[in-house]
C-alpha cells in the first residue's frame, strides 16, 4: 500500500479503487442480477405464440444469455462509471426480424422502455409492464449482492476491508 502525504491523496487513492471494482466486479454483478429479473419478470411471464423468442427456444436469450441481442444478453448491457456512480443500461434491441414487429410496440422509446412501461393497449400479457429493472434493483437491494462484489474488488486491490 502506498504512503499519502495527505487526506487529499488518500481519498484520490480509495476512489480510483472504488472505480475500478465498480467497473469490474460490480458492474457484472448488477448484470447477472438484471439477466435474473429479465428471466424472473419477462420470460417467464408467458410464452409467445405470435413469435419465436430470440435464442431459438422457449426460454428465449435465458438459454443462451451470450450472443443472443436478447434483453438478458449481457453483450448488450452497457455501464459507465463516474466519481463512484456506477449506471448499468441494458441496450438490446428490438428485433425487426419476426412478421409481427412493430405492432403496438412504441418505436420511439428503446426495448427496455417498452417492456418496463408496457406498450400498446396493454391488454395481453406480453404488452403490460414488466418491470425488471426495479426487479433487478429489489434483488439488490435484499441480497447486496453489489456490496459483495464492491468488497471483493477492493480485496482484488489489495485493500483490507472489514
């Protein structure tokens, strides 16, 4: 551990360090937990009729969470760490490629808009809101799985932490 000459250069230390695990081990725990509330809240919601789920089977990208441009991809999740703020957007995008696409989807907002909100006349349950997002965060929020994680990165630095 290095040696500071003063609280300035301690504290310029521990955030660079508190960056860095954000950037690593946090930022992929926050994306397992959002692949999990995206299986919990969306897929098993019901199993479309009118389209083939991404990833070729009924569990749709949750049997392959890589690759797929589903929302569970974590290819498609991006982050950005700043000055200790650690934001996590899952990017995926519509898929264009089924005969249906399109219909009531508001094609103004992103993917993960349309699911979190629900879109068109909400009448059907794969176009009322499925809000995995606030999912992701309430399993967060009870596991602190982002804390353990958070720890861990600091100990991959080299830092105690009690």
């Amino acid at each position: 551990m290095p040696t500071f000459k003063n609280v300035k250069e301690l504290e310029k230390y521990l955030q660079n360090a508190i960056n860095k695990s954000l950037d690593k081990e946090v930022a992929k725990a926050v994306k397992e937990q959002i692949q999990i509330a995206v299986d919990e809240v969306v897929y098993q919601s019901g199993t479309p009729v009118k389209y083939e789920r991404r990833g070729g089977n009924i569990y749709g990208g949750m049997g392959n969470p890589i690759g797929t441009g589903s929302l569970a991809d974590i290819n498609e999740m991006n982050h950005i760490v700043n000055d200790g703020q650690l934001i996590v957007t899952d990017d995926a995008k519509r898929n264009e490629n089924y005969k249906f696409a399109g219909i009531g989807y508001d094609t103004d907002k992103s993917l993960t808009e349309n699911i979190v909100e629900g879109y068109g006349n909400k009448s059907y349950w794969y176009n009322k809101p499925r809000d995995f997002i606030e999912k992701a965060k309430e399993n967060l929020r009870q596991d602190k799985y982002h804390v353990e994680a958070l720890i861990s990165g600091l100990e991959r630095q080299g830092l105690q932490v009690e």
